[in-house]
C-alpha cells in the first residue's frame, strides 16, 4: 500500500539532489579544490606545555586485543528509490535522466547509490537499455517487501516519459499472485494494473512491450492519487 511517510520524503530530498548533479552539469572529472594547510600556531610566551607521552613500541608478533564486532549500518529502505526518486528524475529532468540512462552511462548512478544504500544492493541491480521502444529496464535485489520493485520500466514514448512497476505483492489469497504491474504519473499519482503471477525480467518486459503496443492506454484497477 503507497501511503505518505515523511521519513521517506526526507530520505528523497536528501538523496535527490545528489543524483540530480550527475544530470545537470557535475561530471566525475571534477576535481576537488585543495586549500593551504593554515600556518603552524606559534605557542603564547607564557603558555603551559602540554604534557608528552612517549609513544609505545610495539611488541614484534602480538596480536592485538580484539576490539569487539563492529556493527554494519542497516541498509535504508529502498521504497523512495523506486516510487519517489526514480520517477521524480525521468518526468523533472527534461529528459536528462532518461537520455544518461539510454546511453548506457549507468556506472556514475551505481556509484551514488552505493552510497547511499551500500555496495551489496548496487552491485546487485542490473540496468538494461533497448530502442524502438525507448526502455529502460532495472532490476534490484529481491525485494523485502511490498510494495518495493522487482524490476521498473522508464520509457520515453514520443515526447512524453512513462514510469511501469513491478512490484512485489502478497498473496492474501493463496491464488499464487507474486507481484502487482503499476506505475506512477507524472502528476505523482501510483496505477495499479492489477495482480500478477511471475517475478522475471523477461516476462515484464514482454508485458511492457504488449502495453506499449496497445492503441488504447490501458486502464488501470487502482489509482491512488497525491496527497
């Protein structure tokens, strides 16, 4: 269920800006400014000195007392990623985001979000770009829960962006239902198309493709609109 969480939304104003640098002119050959080391402070005439300790030699072959597990940060939930700042970035960019993406540059991306949700969960997406349709399709790890996305679709249909979902989804029923096909509308509204039966990429991107081909948009179960 998509509802309003401001820990989410602070999550997204934190980490927006810094994805939104690599589309609007920062490059990662920019190198930082290095300033001169201030010069040393000279001691007042009558200041005490401080008192000081000889350092320890160290013993050759002592292994060090153990210090104790150091404990990893939690990953942050990844719902903003997938519902807020993926969306927010292909429909406000003015098409930067998804032209980057198209491209292929998807490393400078991986990067950011290594750092803001580590390693393991960067390396394990997976991003895919085809033409004719414009697509672009990445995956994540599986997901904890839902609705966090198994796979979303940023695609570029003329001069108008569309942003499709996969998304996980319990199974109240026992009907053997894995997932649910959405979206989210450039108005910030999610649609729901209705519950689905298989997890893959391969599958989705045959359902993207055949809701692509349709005259018709199709019209989705659910809307929930902003609030």
């Amino acid at each position: 269920m998509h509802t309003g969480f401001p820990r989410r939304q602070r999550l997204l104003l934190a980490f927006l800006p810094a994805v939104g640098l690599l589309f609007y002119g920062c490059t990662t050959s920019q190198k930082p400014t290095v300033s001169a080391p201030p010069p040393p402070t000279q001691p007042a005439a009558n200041a005490v000195p401080a008192t000081v300790q000889a350092t320890p030699t160290a013993i050759p072959n002592e292994k060090p007392e153990p210090t104790g597990s150091v404990e990893e940060k939690p990953t942050p939930d990844p719902y903003a990623l997938h519902h807020r700042v993926f969306p927010n970035l292909l429909f406000k960019s003015e098409g930067k985001f998804f032209t980057t993406l198209h491209d292929g540059e998807f490393e400078r991306l991986r990067e950011i979000i290594s750092e803001n949700y580590g390693p393991a969960y960067s390396k394990a997406m997976r991003m895919k770009s085809v033409s004719l349709p414009d697509i672009v399709f990445i995956s994540f790890a599986e997901p904890a829960r839902a609705p966090l996305c198994y796979h979303v679709a940023l695609i570029k249909k003329g001069e108008t962006f569309l942003y499709l979902t996969l998304e996980k989804s319990e199974d109240i029923l026992s009907t053997g239902v894995k997932s649910a096909f959405c979206g989210w509308t450039v108005d910030g509204s999610h649609v729901n198309y209705g519950a689905r039966h298989y997890t893959s990429l391969a599958e989705f991107e045959e359902e993207v493709r055949s809701f692509l081909a349709q005259q018709d948009t199709p019209k989705p179960a659910v809307i929930t609109t902003p609030r």
